[in-house]
C-alpha cells in the first residue's frame, strides 16, 4: 500500500507542472455538462437504472488528481520531466514536422516571392536544421518505449469504476490531460469516452432490470474481463455516437482511445459481422442473460451473444 502511494506521489509530482493550467477545470466542467445526457443514453440502450423505491445507487463521479496504480507505476519508473514533456507534446512535434516539411517542398517558390520578409531569405538550411531537430525529437526510442508500455498496461488507465464497497466512478484529470497531448485530443472529448466507459461498467453491474435484479457482485467480480471491458467499450460507441449532435468528435476520441488500449478493449470489435442487424438488441438481451448465470466467460458470453442473434431473427417478421 504503502509502495503504491509513494508511485502516486512520484508521479503527481513530476506530471503535474507539465499539464494545462485549466486542465482540472476543463474535466470537471465537461463531467457537469455531458453526466446527465451520458447516464440517459446508457440507461436507454440498456434498459437498466441505478435506483428504485428501496435502492437509492447513483454511483457517484468523481474527479480526482493522479493515476490508475500502473499508469503512477509507469511514469513513476520514467522519472523524467522532459520526457513527458515530449510525450504530451507528441502531436504538436508531429505537426511542426509536417509544416516544417511542407515549407522546405514549397521554397523554390517562396525563396523568389517579392513579398518573402527579408529575414526568411536564405532560409532553407535554417528549416533542414529545424526539420532535422523536429524529427528526431518526435521519433525518440525512449518516448515510443513508453507509449508502447502504457498499450501493454491492461487496465483502465484513465477512469475507475470502484465496487465491492461504496461504489463510485473516479475520472483521473491528470492522466486525460496527459493522454489528450500525447494523442492529439481534445480534453473534453477525452474526457466524455472516459465517462461513458465508467459509466456503463456501473450500469452493467448494479443496473436494475425490469425485475429489480442486478448483476451479483461476485458473478460480476469473476466474469471474464473481455466480457466487462468489451460491454462498457460497446456503450461508449454507441453513447459517442449518440452524442454527435452535441459533441461531434467524441466518437473520434474514441477510436483514437482505441489505438493505445490492450487487446481486452478491442473484445467488442469480434462479437458481430458487418452484416447483423440491430446488435444492440442483441447485446441488451445477452446481457441479461448473463447477469442471472453470474460468473460468465468469455466462451459463455459469445455463445450467448449467438443463441440471442438466432432467438432474435426467428421473431422477425418474414
């Protein structure tokens, strides 16, 4: 316990002055503004809700300084400032490179125009200079190291969805900060597909049916974590996708999210071909199904993902 703090400390301490100012500020607005419509949405496609009469569990959201462990444990053994600096700097290196590049195409012309300021004539070593310097900085084998370990690290990395006792959802502003630099996102996208995947892991779980049943908690704590992962990955899809008139590239957010997540977030991507219709129908009822077995594999879910797809078509209309 005592080792994870001190990762935590290690790590606060070292990415914290490398962040926006209005980093925190940013999360929190957007949890206040997206919460609501995001809840609706999950609640719509799953037909679960998190209270009745006698139940009152809205899972609180949280917004919280620091890590997931393994993300603190990650930058914590990196314990270099200027290095995260250029890994939160990675998409503006990756954009000076191409503009650096594009002037360099384009200076034949450029070179000779009456207008060129008279400080830009001669330029072109200065921009092979720059160019040079731009891309060896963003290629650094010690940045594509670490972005590598954080793809490796399967677990979420920047949300929590805490249960067992005194469930809550806890969003990391730090660690969507530092992801929406490396990444190129915006932090409010960001911070929206994060929201929506915490979220629907506390739907899936303590949702309540039409029945006021809910997934156990040891049937959840032992269901295979392609099923779990691969749920709440299905929801965030469609939750952004939902959202496009509000938040029109959220969904993107989301499939760039996709590129750096272990294979465990991809497990959705396998459940249906092009050609199925209506897999949230399918997906609503499968996890039904699964919430009264308890402990379901991944084996069990695909098989019951099949037999709903199969029940499904039969009552279709020829």
């Amino acid at each position: 316990m005592e080792q994870k703090a001190d990762f935590q400390e290690r790590a606060i301490a070292l990415i914290h002055p490398e962040l926006p100012a209005n980093a925190e500020k940013t999360v929190a607005n957007t949890i206040r503004h997206y919460e609501d419509a995001v809840r609706r949405q999950i609640r719509s496609e799953t037909g679960l809700r998190l209270s009745d009469a006698t139940l009152k569990n809205n899972v609180p959201v949280r917004v919280v300084p620091g890590f997931p462990f393994r993300f603190a444990q990650l930058i914590s053994d990196n314990d270099d400032a200027v290095l995260w600096r250029l890994i939160i700097m990675k998409r503006q290196l990756d954009a000076a490179c191409v503009g650096v590049a594009s002037l360099l195409q384009n200076w034949s012309r450029l070179e000779h125009w009456m207008n060129l300021p008279a400080v830009a004539r001669g330029g072109a070593p200065t921009l092979e200079s720059a160019r040079d310097i731009v891309q060896c900085l963003r290629t650094l084998r010690q940045t594509d190291k670490i972005i590598d370990e954080l793809r490796q690290i399967d677990e979420d990395v920047l949300g929590a969805y805490w249960h067992g006792h005194g469930e809550r959802i806890e969003i990391y502003w730090m660690a969507i900060a530092l992801f929406a630099g490396m990444s190129g996102l915006n932090i409010e996208d960001l911070t929206v597909v994060v929201l929506a995947h915490e979220v629907a892991h506390a739907y899936t779980h303590l949702g309540l049916d039409i029945g006021s049943v809910y997934w156990s908690d040891d049937g959840f704590q032992q269901t295979d974590r392609f099923v779990k992962e691969g749920l709440a990955q299905f929801y965030t899809s469609v939750v952004t996708q939902k959202l496009r008139d509000r938040l029109p590239t959220a969904f993107v957010a989301y499939e760039t999210l996709l590129k750096y997540q272990s294979l465990t977030y991809h497990a959705h991507e396998t459940w249906f071909t092009a050609t199925v219709t209506k897999p949230q129908e399918i997906v609503r009822f499968a996890l039904l199904q699964a919430r009264e077995i308890g402990k379901v594999s991944d084996v069990e879910w695909r098989g019951l993902l099949e037999t709903t797809h199969l029940q499904l078509e039969k009552q279709r209309p020829a």
